[in-house]
C-alpha cells in the first residue's frame, strides 16, 4: 500500500444521481440560495463544492508543514478569487458557514484561516459604522491577510482578565499597544510569515487618564510585504499541533503606536476627540462580549467545518465498506465489509447523528439570521449549545469512520486521519466547549422554563415513532433541570462557586438533552415535507434511530418515572436492530447525498485499491 500521495485518477464521467439522492442533498442543502459572494449567481453549497473539486484544492498531504501551511493560504486566495464581493461574504452567516463546510471536507487549514480573515477580522471591521471609513481594499484584495489576536497565554476562555493594554496618549492622538508580561501574549493566532504580510484586530484593554474602559478591538499592522514582523512586534512560532498544519504562534507588542483611527467602535463604545469613552454598554466588564461578537457567528463555522468533516469521514467509510471485500463465512467467498451487520451499525448511527446535526444546524442559523434585538442573547446561547454538541459528536464519528477502515485510514493519505483531530480544534476554538455549556446550563437554570412532562406510558407506544421519542427526551431534560434547580437551591448560602458545584452535574446533561431535543426537532421539520414515500419512510426510520441511541442509556430512569414500561425498555435492543436491518439497504444513497465530489474521493489511494 502506498503511503505518499499518488496523482488523481482522472475522473470518471459522473452517472445521474438516483431521485432519492437528489431529494436528500436537496433536504440537506436547501439553504444553499444563501449567495456566499453577492452577486446572485448560484447557491454557496455549490459554489464551494465545486471549488473544493478543483485542482488547487488536490491532496497534498505528502507536503511537509511548512508548504501545507503556505499552500492553506494560496487557497485562501482561490476562494477569494471566487467572491465578487469579499466584503458581502463577511456579513452573510449562511455563506460563511457554507465555505466552513465544504472547505473541511478536504483541509482544515483553509477552513481556519478563511474563518478567522472573513468573519473574525474582515467582519470586525465591518461591523464598525461609528469610524471614518477606513480603506478595505488591501484585505478584500488579500494583499494583506487578516489575523484575530484575542486569548492570551493566561486567558483562554477567561477573556473578561485579558491584560494586553492599548493606553490613549492624548498629546499625540495615538494609543500605545503594549504586552505588560509574558502571560499577556496572544496565544496561538495565525501570525507567522506564511501567506505574506498580515494585519490582526487585537483586543486589548483601553486605558485612558489611567481609567480602564474595558477590552476593545484595534487595527494592528504585524509584518511587512515580505512576511517579516514589524518594529516591536514579536512572532514566536508553537509547536506543530495535531491536523492540519496552521502557522499558529505566540505574538506581544513591545509599546507599539498606533493612530487613534486604530480604535475599532460601535454601539457598545467610542470614544471622543478627548479622550472620553461613552456607549450604550456602560459596564468595562461586559464590554468585551460586544466588542468579540462575531465569535457567535465563528460558533456557527466551527460547528459548519465539524459537519463537513463528518460527511466527508462517513462518505469514505461507506464506500470502503462496499469496496473492500474479506473472506465470508464459506470456504472461498469474498463478501464486502458492509455485508456485516456490526460494521454496517456503527456507521449507521453516524450517518443518523450528521443528518441530525445538520438539520440542528440549519435551524439554528435561520435562528441567528432572523432573531430579533430582544431574542440576541437566547439565541447566542443556541449557538453555543449547537456548536458544542455538533463538534463533541463529530469527532466520535470522525473516529469511527476512521477505525472502521482499520490500518489504511492511519494514514493521512488516505482522508480520515485528519478529521478528529481538525475536530479537536473546533472543540477549543470560540470557547471551549465545556466552559461554553456551563455558561449555557447556568444560564438555563432559571432563565428557561421546564421541558414538557413526557407523561406515563401506556405500552402502545411505538418505539419507532420519533414523536413519542422525542417526548422521552423532553422528559430526560425535565428531570435533570429540575435537579439541576434542587441542588442548586439546597446548597449552602455565602458560596457562589460552591453552589454552581453542586448543581453543574445535572446542569450539564440537562443541557445535552436539550441539544438532543432540539435536533430532533430540526429533523422531524425538515424531513416532514419529502415527496417521495420510500425516502419519508427511510428518514423517519434514520430519526429514531438517532434517537433510540440516546434513550437506550436513558431507559433505567425513564422506566423508574414511567415514561417508558418494561416491555419497551426489554423491546429497545430488538427495535435498533430492526431500524438497522432495514436502512442498511440505505446506507450508500444516505451518504452520496452529502455529495463529497469525486474527484476528491478518487484521489484516495486506499478507494482505489481496496
């Protein structure tokens, strides 16, 4: 087996998709009229597949570090030569999300620094309509790459203590943007020479008069046009990490002037010719969630990129699993490793969780785009919800696919090896994803009222029903909610901490079956309007499927509340192996749908030799 990558097999003409495929891809793409570069040409879906199915996009995996990360850039130009208008791309979530999905089927990389130049920098600077227009055209031409420079050495998620200082020196009219010590640095932005020269919007603490105003954004030039930093900017390359390689390092600033049109504002804070700081957020502490904002939208890319590596793992197992034949059970017989009905479970499940999560997805960005001001912060707390639970379950899947093609998908070559570990960094970016759902469940707690009581079960309830089954899920949030609300209450006064300790168990799970619940319900909606009989069936049978596996480690309270009876608890095993006798004729037409393109898929030495 060959482990360096091999040129592409030129590909093969491309056979009329099967109605059930085309009404699938149709389901799971239908926000695809979302226009990623604002010119009303043709949907983002397609607009990235088909980039991504191009040549510049090959596999390169037998490049070293340093010319992948070069080459994640040269991407990045390519997807900009795609975009009439860069800057429209950096204000619509739906096509952002779009080049996130697509552009993680085949490297990471590109995926992460297009996030962090449209939506993190570009956007930033978008966003801001209360400075004199600044000129654009270097970052939408990508002359100069843009860079986000936020958490620090000692503040990841804790970015309320960032301690990076911009202090406003009113004789000049400058700030001054300075590193106080090495805990300050910027932890691990893109600011390494790769992609040539670069710009950052920087958080940093506004000080003027010696007055802490709170964390602010500010335009920062870091290198010049041939890559190298500028005067008092320091670049320290980071260790190679696991996936993709990015050029990640630590970055400070040694006193660092900077006009005072640096000053990146907005509703939340401006300042004035004097020095004075005002805006509708008062509070310095709480300035800083306003001045990151776009974080959400990044939420919503980590969670596109996460689906797209899940669909892109799935697609390769399957088609392993039908190409690659072992010896069966009579003397002589070959038979596929989808004929066994363990492998083919496994990647069942899979498939059931990534239709799930994209429908979650989808749901929750229509959820995003049309919010009203009054809904924002229940929505953010959507958003954060979605984005641990997609990229927590990809990387399970991403796994799995990955061991169910046993020594070949080792190997980065082959297409699997990299996608866990791509999803390990969606997990840690835009906020960790336990710290993101603590703040999420302690929200919840009191702010959100109990799910709907599943009532008790009479027996004739199918458990191939996903209505019935949701309600199970409803009553499993109900439960942990409440608890959450006992220990949190019965805790000792005086110990804030010490409370949120006692109830965070259940605060958690009750915020995993409301991720669960809402998936469900996203799944039902988009499946109910499906033409096609056999396909409607095949969905509701995926769905409770998907949601059989989260009762079944539920059964024992749910049986000690009622919601379910012996016999259905006795009955779940059986009922699984049932869903799954029955979608395994449906496993390829389930995963062609997720139209990874051939000319990706061909160039996977093991799909060619298996």
């Amino acid at each position: 087996m060959s482990i360096t990558s091999d040129p592409p097999a030129p590909a093969a003409p491309v056979p009329p998709r099967p109605p059930a495929v085309r009404e699938l891809a149709e389901l799971l793409f239908q926000d695809g009229n979302a226009d990623a570069g604002g010119n009303g040409e043709g949907a983002a879906h397609e607009r990235w597949r088909k980039l991504i199915s191009t040549d510049v996009f090959a596999p390169r995996t037998d490049a070293s570090p340093e010319d992948r990360r070069r080459l994640s850039y040269q991407r990045l130009r390519a997807v900009n030569a795609e975009v009439p208008a860069p800057e429209r791309l950096a204000t619509d979530p739906r096509g952002l999300a779009a080049l996130h999905e697509w552009t993680a089927v085949v490297d990471g990389a590109t995926s992460t620094v297009a996030g962090i130049h449209y939506n993190l920098f570009l956007g930033s600077l978008l966003d801001d309509t209360v400075s004199p227009a600044r000129d654009l055209r270097p970052f939408l031409s990508l002359d100069r790459v843009g860079t986000f420079l936020c958490t620090e050495r000692d503040h990841g998620n804790d970015v309320a203590g960032l301690e990076t200082v911009a202090r406003y020196d009113r004789e000049r009219a400058e700030f001054v943007l300075h590193t106080p010590h090495d805990g300050a640095a910027k932890y691990m932005p893109n600011t390494g020479p790769a992609g040539g020269p670069k710009t950052a919007v920087v958080a940093a603490r506004l000080l003027a008069d010696d007055r802490d105003h709170g964390v602010f954004l500010f335009l920062v030039p870091l290198s010049d046009e041939n890559g190298a930093p500028l005067p008092g900017v320091t670049v320290q390359a980071l260790p190679e990490r696991i996936g993709s390689p990015v050029d990640h390092c630590v970055t400070s600033f040694d006193h660092v002037r900077l006009p005072r049109t640096a000053l990146v504002q907005g509703a939340h804070g401006r300042m004035d010719p004097e020095g004075g700081v005002d805006g509708a957020v008062r509070s310095p502490r709480r300035r800083i969630l306003h001045s990151i904002g776009r974080v959400t939208i990044g939420k919503l890319c980590m969670s596109a990129a996460a689906l797209g590596g899940a669909r892109g793992a799935l697609t390769v197992a399957v088609r392993y699993a039908h190409t690659r034949t072992i010896s069966g059970p009579v003397l002589g017989e070959r038979i596929t490793l989808a004929a066994h009905r363990t492998h083919q479970t496994r990647l069942l499940q899979g498939v059931a969780t990534t239709y799930a999560m994209t429908f979650l997805h989808r749901a929750v960005m229509e959820r995003w785009v049309t919010h009203e001001p009054d809904e924002r912060a229940e929505v953010e707390r959507l958003v954060a919800v979605a984005k641990g639970w997609i990229t927590w379950q990809t990387r399970g899947i991403a796994l799995e696919a990955r061991e169910r093609c046993g020594a070949r998908g080792l190997f980065p070559v082959n297409g699997l090896a990299e996608y866990p570990a791509n999803t390990d960094g969606a997990i840690t970016a835009e906020g960790d994803n336990l710290a993101v759902w603590c703040k999420a469940g302690s929200e919840m707690l009191f702010g959100q009222g109990l799910a709907p009581e599943a009532g008790r079960a009479t027996g004739h309830e199918r458990l191939t029903d996903p209505a019935f089954l949701r309600r199970l899920i409803a009553a499993d949030e109900r439960r942990w909610h409440t608890s959450a609300r006992r220990e949190l209450r019965s805790a000792p006064g005086g110990d804030p901490l010490g409370r949120w300790n006692a109830a965070s168990t259940d605060a958690l799970r009750m915020v995993e079956a409301y991720a669960v619940g809402r998936a469900a319900e996203a799944f039902a909606d988009a499946s109910a309007g499906l033409r096609h009989a056999p396909t409607r069936t095949a969905l509701r049978d995926l769905c409770a499927l998907f949601l059989l596996e989260r009762i079944e480690p539920r059964a024992g309270l749910l049986l000690a509340e009622g919601a379910l009876t012996p016999g259905q608890v006795q009955a779940l095993p059986g009922t699984v192996r049932e869903l799954t006798a029955r979608l395994g004729s449906w496993l390829t037409e389930l995963t062609e749908a997720f139209l990874v393109p051939e000319e990706y898929l061909s160039s996977l030495p093991m799909l060619r030799e298996s």
